[in-house]
C-alpha cells in the first residue's frame, strides 16, 4: 500500500493529498522559474495529477499560465504560495513543489533542466546530476530506463 503524502501553501488555506509516491524530480533553472520563486532553480517533483486531490482551498487555488505557453502554475490566492505546474492540455501531467510536501516525499532530484539559462549568480553545483540545455527529452521524461539486453 503506498502512503499518502500531504502537504499544502505558505498559509495553510489549500492542502493537498498524493496517493502514489512522486515519479521523479529534478531542478528548474528557465527564468520563468527564477523569477517566480525568487531563486536560481526551483525544485519540482512530477507526479501522476490523476492521484492528486485538493483537499481544502480548492477556491482560493488559482491557475495563471504564461501568454507564451508552458505549463500553467497553480499559487494559492491568500498567501501566494506556489504549489503546483500542470500541463494545460492533460492534468495528468502535473508537479508539485517540493517545499509544498509536509514531509519527505521520498524522492530526490536526478536532473536539472534549461541549464542554458542558469543565473548567472549562482553556479549550479557539480552534483553529478544529468544537465540538459533546454525541457528535459519527452521520452526520457516517461519512461524508465530499459532494462533489456537486446
């Protein structure tokens, strides 16, 4: 039985349930993200959306997508907390932050994606975590690593 994991906003006006563990999670250097968060890489999990519930707030949870695509981000309307990104055609495709959790989320970073646009500020660390330029390659994103010999 997976556990579920809870977490919610600055204030605690809109609180979350995940009923299966996060997919993965990685770094995000793009701009958009330095300049929502106020740092040089927001730290995200990706989640399946369908397992995802709302469980308080759900009113005061308000969606903003940027007029040049990407995915919309979901802040709570009281404390501007930033919670949630989701892909606006299939909610499926969703994250959350990892500072939303109330707890450890058993998962850890494993790449850092738009590293083309890393602040220049802040030297991303030499953590041996997989880099990629731009949107981590789609493939990459949902499958899991072959195990085959073939």
């Amino acid at each position: 039985m997976t556990q579920t994991l809870t977490g919610g906003c600055l204030c605690g006006a809109v609180r979350f349930e995940l009923e299966a563990a996060p997919i993965e999670a990685g770094y995000c250097h793009c701009t958009r993200c330095q300049r929502r968060t106020g740092v040089a890489a927001s730290a995200q999990a990706r989640i399946d959306g369908e397992r995802l519930a709302v469980i308080e707030g759900d009113g005061l949870l308000t969606w903003w997508r940027h007029p040049d695509g990407g995915f919309e981000k979901g802040f709570c309307r009281a404390c501007g907390g930033h919670l949630f990104s989701r892909n606006p055609d299939d909610h499926a495709q969703h994250t959350i932050r990892m500072s939303a959790f109330d707890a450890d989320p058993g998962v850890r970073p494993s790449f850092r994606t738009f590293v083309a646009y890393a602040a220049a500020w802040e030297p991303i660390p030499d953590d041996g975590l997989l880099r990629y330029d731009e949107r981590k390659p789609y493939q990459e994103r949902v499958s899991p690593p072959s195990t085959s010999t073939d």
